[in-house]
C-alpha cells in the first residue's frame, strides 16, 4: 500500500507543475505591442535624444575651429546626447591607440536648445570663459583662461 501512495503523490506532483507558458498569437501581439507604447512614452518623458558620432578635432585657436578644416587635427569622435531643458551630454572616444584609452563623458549645463542640430552652452568661473555650440550640425569651442585664447574643438 506505500508503494502506490508514493505513485500517487508522485504522478500528481509532475502533473501540477507547467513546464511552460504558451501564448495565443493575438496575446503576444498585445504584449507587443504594449511594450512599443511604453518604450516610446519613456523616451519622449526622459526627452533624451541621440546624435550620430562626428569626427572630432583640435584646433591651435578658435578662427580654425570655426572652419574646422585641415589646419584642425582629428582626436578621435565625438556624439552629443541632448537633454532638454538644459542640457547636452558629451560622450568623446579617442583614436584607437596602443593604451586603448576608454570614453570620456561629461555634461554641458547652462545650455539653451533650439533642436539637436542647434545649441549653445557657456561656461562662466572665475578667470575662465567658454562656448561650446552646434549651429547646423557643426560643433566648435572658444575658450579664455585667464585672458588667454586656448585651444579650441570641433565636429562635423
């Protein structure tokens, strides 16, 4: 009599237990679709929008950065994430090199966005100004330190 009450709990222990859930076509196109709406909703709520990598430069001064021609050496390349209100995040990957240097990130504030083709940052502290811009899809830099013109950047 233990040998088939064992059977029994056994055969209804493996019965109980689904192996796997199936869904009809119409549920999975729901949930589908369910998931588009939601991805898009985030997207628009978080308002972050990509631009696609730019080649980026260095130039001697900020007269070359506005050409961004040849007289601008390129570093390596550059996307710029905008952030409405704002802000603009910068994500710069170097040129491959032997010490395979990884991404720098960091963000622009003080920002005032037209769209991610058009946008202007300024940078104010004690003995230091500075401009980051994209007008037309063209990025370029001026920056003074301490009275003095640096080296500027740009993208196209």
């Amino acid at each position: 009599m233990a040998a088939m009450a064992w059977r029994a709990v056994d055969k209804t222990a493996v019965e109980e237990r689904p192996t796997a859930v199936t869904l009809s076509p119409a549920m999975a196109k729901i949930i589908a679709t369910a998931h588009i709406v939601l991805s898009i909703s985030a997207t628009i709520l978080v308002g972050v929008r990509y631009a696609e990598a730019m080649e980026f430069r260095i130039c001697a001064n900020h007269n070359d950065a506005a050409t961004c021609g040849r007289n601008c050496k390129i570093i390596g390349s550059v996307e710029f994430h905008v952030q409405p209100p704002r802000t603009v995040a910068v994500k710069v990957m170097p040129r491959k090199s032997i010490l395979r240097r990884q991404p720098t990130i960091y963000s622009l504030e003080n920002c005032v966005i037209i769209d991610e083709r058009n946008w202007s940052c300024s940078v104010r502290q004690e003995g230091v100004m500075g401009r980051h811009e994209m007008v037309d899809g063209r990025y370029r830099t001026e920056n003074l330190i301490d009275g003095k013109w640096w080296p500027s950047h740009c993208a196209q």
